[in-house]
C-alpha cells in the first residue's frame, strides 16, 4: 500500500518555482506586487502541488478569502450592555456554518481628546484584498462607514436600518425596536400600572428614538399620560439611577420601562435605596436581555441576535454571487422574557 503523500507546504511551493517563500506569500496575499509571468509561475506550483487544503491557496485561486471583516466597537464602561458580543459570537457560527469566518479589526487607537476615525481599519483590508465583505453595525443616519464603504464599492451588509436614506441599496437586516417596548409597555398596563415612565438616551440616536416611539405609541392607545413621564440621558448605571430617582420625586411613576438593561439596572439602583421590591412597587422592564438581566431577574426585551446573523450571512452569500439581485431589508421582531422585575 502506497503512503499517503504529506501535504505541500509553502516551502515546496517556493522550492518547485524557484522563488522564495516571501514571493509565494506575497503571490497569495498581495499578488498585485508580483510580475505576471512570478505569478503565474507560483499558481502553476500551487495546482501541481495541490495545495488546495489551504485556505490563503484558495484566496490565490479564487480571489476569495472566505473572510467577513467586522469592525469592533470601543467597549462601554459602567454598563450592562453584552449585545454586541452576543451578536459577535452568532455572527461567528453562522458563518462558519456557510464557510466563512470573521476577522475582528479595529480602528486604531486614539488619543486621548480626538474623535476616533470611522473608516480606521477598512482601507487597510481593501487594498489588501484581505476580507470578501464586511459586516457594518453602526448605521446612523449619513455614516461615515455605510457611505464611504459604498463609494469604495466595498460589499457590505449592515446591522441596522439605513434610517433616512431612502437611496441605501445595499443588504440590511434589524429588529423592530418599537415593537418590543410597546410590548413591554403593554405588559406593565396589564400588571395594573397608569403612570409609566420611559427612561431613554439623549437626542441623535435613531435606535433610541425608535424605542421611545414605541413607549409612546402604546402609551396613546392605551389613553395614559406622558407629561412628566420621561428622561433622556447617556447609557450609564450612574445616569440611569438619578434620572429614575428625579422622576420617582417628581412625578411618582409605579412602572419605568428602559432603553437598555444599563438604564434598567439603574432603575434598580434608585429602587433599592428608597427601599422599594421591583415587581412589587414599581416594575421595572429593560432592553436587550443581558446576562446581568437574566441574573438579576430583571424583564427584558430579547433581540433574536442569532436569527439577525443568520439572515446577515444569507445576504452576503447573495451579494457576493455573481449577478447577484438586489435585496431588501429584513426587519425582525423582538421577544419579551418576563421576570420577577415587572410581576406583582
């Protein structure tokens, strides 16, 4: 019986085209820098070898990386918020069971008083040729990142409405947030609460003031007021707890239904030195289903986090075929998971 040949490495490549192993990577990862003639001697090497099992020699042959670029967020401090890390392991799986993974970059670092630059990181995997498409998470309105990835005719898909661009053509999916706080505000009425505060961000979040639209949708049809009943501020413990504790003095709210779990958990806070059970004297609702919410027993609104990767891998499967059609968006409904922070 015949031995099994061991598998080419790039030291064979370069050895049977009389180059060097820096010139074989070079041919897989920037091939732009090679002759046509270097090249074209290494992809002969590469097909003689077969040396199909590594995935940097089907990037060569195929000028797929089978790469999905996501660009990591600065992380929060104070806050509760795990959504973003939920979503990057989904987007992972999913991924991976389409024959793609995820290469996480930044935009760099950024001193100390300067803006960070929201295009940091993409130019350098475009002229690398290093990503097939990249998943795009911030999608506010004339971002820096959506509109310049589309003038650079960079696939991408996005997390998130396109919002006021009605010209946006390209592939996104979201979750209804309206929807899930109206159902979190319905569900307080239904525990017998009137006089239920909205506790949001400050103005300029298109995500935020998608939520408060549905607080104040439900708010309207069940007939209850809103005057007094709400606050804006940043997405911090400490912020949610004073705002909740100047509206508890102001105006006696028996429910406060959150923008994020960050600003439940401040509720909580505020609760808890007045001596006051969430549930039993105030209830309590947040957004996003955190692990701290399910530890804490706080209700919370769940994004089908793993249902958005799904449908985001689909679409970059079909943005990335050739002739592909255009798609529309994908907007998804969020869940309810009630606990003892809402029930009397």
């Amino acid at each position: 019986m015949d031995t099994p040949r061991p598998p080419a490495t790039l030291a064979d490549v370069a050895e049977r085209a009389g180059v060097s192993r820096q010139t074989v990577s070079n041919a897989i990862n920037n091939p732009d820098l090679l002759r046509p003639d270097t090249l074209t001697r290494v992809q002969q090497a590469i097909e003689h070898l077969d040396y199909t099992p590594n995935q940097a020699a089907r990037h060569l042959r195929t000028r797929s990386s089978h790469l999905v670029g996501l660009r990591l967020s600065p992380a929060q401090e104070f806050t509760a918020n795990m959504a973003m890390d939920r979503f990057v392991h989904a987007l992972v799986e999913a991924s991976r069971e389409a024959g793609y993974h995820v290469l996480l970059f930044s935009g760099g670092r950024v001193a100390e008083g300067e803006q960070p630059d929201p295009l940091g990181g993409y130019d350098d995997l475009l002229r690398s040729t290093a990503v097939d498409a990249f998943v795009v998470t911030d999608t506010y309105l004339g971002n820096p990142q959506t509109v310049g990835l589309a003038r650079r005719r960079a696939p991408f898909v996005a997390f998130g409405r396109p919002w006021d661009d009605p010209a946006a053509s390209h592939p996104w999916v979201d979750v209804d947030g309206a929807a899930g706080v109206e159902a979190a505000t319905e569900h307080v009425r239904e525990q017998g609460h009137e006089r239920i505060a909205w506790l949001g961000w400050q103005p300029g979040s298109r995500i935020g003031e998608d939520r408060r639209a549905g607080w104040h949708r439900a708010m309207t049809a069940l007939g209850l007021p809103t005057a007094g009943l709400e606050a804006a501020v940043e997405d911090s413990v400490l912020a949610g707890g004073r705002a909740a504790a100047s509206l508890l003095e102001s105006s006696a709210p028996t429910a406060f239904v959150c923008a994020s779990d960050t600003l439940a958990v401040g509720v909580l806070g505020a609760l808890s030195d007045r001596g006051l059970e969430p549930g039993r004297d105030v209830a309590v609702v947040g957004f996003d289903d955190s692990q701290v919410a399910q530890v804490m027993g706080l209700t919370s609104v769940r994004q089908p986090l793993e249902e958005v990767a799904v449908h985001l891998v689909a679409a970059l499967r079909t943005l990335l075929a050739p002739g592909h059609a255009a798609q529309s968006g994908v907007l998804l409904q969020p869940a309810l998971q009630v606990r003892t922070s809402s029930v009397r």
